[in-house]
C-alpha cells in the first residue's frame, strides 16, 4: 500500500511540472525580438511622420505668405468732354529790362516802379564827363583836319597852275594831290569820331522804349553805370513791360496736341478772382512737341486794357479743344514710377500680374488720366508693390469700387 501511495505521488508530481522545452527552439525569445522591433518601429513613426507633415505646411504657408495679397479697381472711362484745364503763366506782351549805353554816374532818375510811361519819355539822365571831354578832343581834332585839308587843296590848285606853264615838276604835282586826299580821309575819320561821340553823349538820356508800366528800378542817383562796352558788368536801371495785352503760355499734353491749333477758344481763371473768367485766344504753337516734358507749347493772348490782370500771375487756363477723346480715369496710388517708363500692373487672368506702359493726360490730384495704353476692361492693381515684375504670381483679396482711390 506504501508502495501504491508512492506511486501515485510521483505521478502527481509529474503532472504539475511542465514539459522541458525541446532543445534548438526558443520560441519565447522570438516572439519578444518582434514585439521590441515592433515598438521601436512605432516610436520612429510617430517621431518623423509628425515632423514631416509640419515641415510640408511651413512650407506650404511660407509659399502662401510669398503671394503678394493685392486690391484691385477697374479704369472708369470718362465722358468726352470739350475743355481740359492746364496751368499757365501769364506774361506781359512786350517785356524788356532798360540799360544804359555810356559809362557813368545816374544824374537823375525821373520814374519810379509802377509808373505808367508813354514810348520816348525821359526816365533818368547820366552824367558822362569822360565822354564829354572825348568829344571836345575830337571836335578839336576835327578842326585842325579841317584845316590842313583847306591848306593842301590850296596847294594843290596852285600845283596845278603851276603844272600848266611848266614851272613844277609832274611828280611835284601828283605829290600835292596825294596829300590833298589823305587830308580828305583824314577828315572823314574826325568827322565819323565827332558823330560816334556825340551818339554816345545822346545815351546820356535814357528814354522808355514803348509804352507800358515800370516794373522795376535797379538804380539810383550817384550809382556808377556800366554799359559793359569794356568787359564790366552791365547796368539794368529799369524794367519796362507793357501790360494791354498779355501773353499765357500753356503745355498743352501731347495726347492734345493735334488738337490743340490757332484759333481756339480760352478762359483765364485766377484764385484772385474766383468768380471770374477772362476770354482770351490761342494765336500760335510752337509746332514742336518738347522732349523734355513730351508737352507742346502754345501761347493764348487775352486783352487786358485795364490792367486787371498782372504779368508774372500763375493761372488756369480752360482750353476748349474739339473732339476731345474719352479718357481712363485711375486712382493716382496705380502708378508704378520705372526706369523704363511709367507701367501699371493688370491681372489679366486673376492670379499672374502683367506690367503695362501708359501715357497720362491730365493730373486731377488724386486721380490721373490715362489716354493710351489701356483698353478699359483691365484689371489694375492699386499700391502695387514695388518689386511687382510681370509673370507674378498675385492674391486678389477684395475689389474696391471702380476707379476708387485708396
């Protein structure tokens, strides 16, 4: 019975005691490689994964953020319109400064700025004694021409008298009439001299060359005058313009240019008088378009027989051209100032700026006409930024009103 209990005792123990593993098989080690493969796979995944999608949207934002975000306006076409207003200056018609044509001291001024004068007045006078001793010198000269011309003629005749009867000499003769014409130039020159010097001496007055207003007094009594006949500086003593009629000068746009001819009709306007519109005429152009300011030069003269208006004035001149052609009106702040002309940037497709050359007419202040280059459908990108080249790429955010200035 001992012996059937131990038996049974050492098969229950056989029971509980698992099975040795079989040598050459760890599986257990196995299944625990993979599993730390596993995990450290999953770690390096969701270390780089993140790291590269936030890499793709900075690049992506940063690729957003190089758009330029621009607003946009359409050119709004302007109304045909007869007149365009200009800026002018007024001048009188005939302007001219008075200077002196003999060296001396003014004696005496007789007229004074603003003083109407008639043509041949008397405006001041110059004491000129070196001149004046001059012409007593060369009166002096004269006379002592006067008379060796008087002696050789005398001699001459008697030469000649002489000649007849064989008592001179042919050659004595001819002699004689030889200085008998030297004599004669020579009192020539002293006469030419004496005139010379009695002209300059009439320069001691100086009188106004045409009617008009005296503008200016550049001199007065005791002065030392220089005509500037030797090298010095010359003298203005007075300004003289003549204000009847007065000349404006307008740069008309050479886009107006063609229409811009002899015989159209102007009106002055001056902030002096806002109320006012003075008539005047355009009477000639300079039939050259200047380079400089691609603007021609006309000239439009308004009658001014009261002499309300006064030369040198700034004003405005509303030129009434015919057929003058519908415009584009942009905001001013359009504009993209270039070495290689004045350019505005379109959007033609919506996203891709392209760069066009325009020409402008008028300048309203903040709003500019365009006359050439644009065809009116564009759309036009206000405040461009200034490194925009044509081919960018654009964002449009909002479109203000057309031809909104911003």
């Amino acid at each position: 019975m001992n012996s059937e209990h131990t038996n049974r005792g050492a098969a229950a123990v056989q029971e509980a005691d698992p099975p040795a593993p079989k040598p050459g098989r760890p599986a257990g080690h196995y299944w625990v490689a993979v599993l730390a493969a596993l995990t450290v796979a999953a770690l390096i995944v969701s270390g780089i994964l993140p790291r590269i999608q936030a890499s793709k949207n900075l690049r992506r934002e940063t690729q957003e953020m190089a758009v330029p975000t621009v607003t946009v306006v359409q050119p709004r076409r302007s109304t045909a319109t007869p007149e365009i207003v200009l800026p002018a200056n007024v001048q009188a018609f005939i302007d001219s400064p008075v200077y002196a044509r003999t060296n001396g001291y003014l004696k005496q001024w007789y007229v004074d700025i603003g003083a109407r004068v008639k043509a041949g007045q008397l405006l001041a006078e110059i004491d000129t004694p070196e001149v004046n001793q001059q012409l007593r010198q060369a009166r002096a000269d004269l006379n002592t021409a006067e008379a060796n011309l008087n002696l050789s003629r005398i001699t001459t005749e008697r030469y000649n008298d002489l000649l007849k009867t064989d008592s001179v000499s042919k050659q004595d003769a001819d002699n004689a009439a030889g200085d008998y014409a030297a004599k004669q130039a020579i009192v020539h020159s002293a006469e030419a001299n004496v005139k010379r010097l009695e002209e300059l001496q009439s320069f001691q007055k100086i009188y106004a060359p045409f009617t008009g207003v005296i503008t200016a007094r550049n001199t007065d009594i005791g002065a030392l005058i220089d005509s500037g006949a030797s090298g010095g500086q010359r003298t203005e003593l007075f300004h003289i313009a003549q204000p009847d009629k007065l000349r404006v000068y307008v740069n008309v746009p050479e886009a107006y240019s063609q229409a811009a001819k002899p015989g159209l009709t102007a009106d002055l306007t001056l902030a002096e008088f806002p109320d006012r519109r003075f008539p005047g005429k355009l009477v000639r152009t300079a039939n050259a378009i200047d380079t400089n300011t691609r603007t021609l030069l006309v000239e439009i003269d308004v009658d001014n027989p009261t002499g309300t208006l006064l030369s040198g004035a700034y004003a405005e001149v509303h030129l009434k051209l015919p057929g003058a052609p519908s415009s584009l009106i942009l905001p001013v702040n359009a504009l993209l100032f270039r070495s290689e002309g004045l350019r505005v940037a379109t959007v033609p497709d919506g996203q891709h700026a392209e760069l066009k050359p325009v020409t402008l007419g008028h300048d309203f202040g903040n709003e500019v006409e365009v006359v050439s280059g644009l065809s009116g459908d564009e759309t036009v990108i206000v405040s461009p930024p200034d490194s925009i080249v044509s081919g960018q790429t654009v964002r449009i955010v909002q479109t203000p009103a057309s031809g909104a200035p911003q």
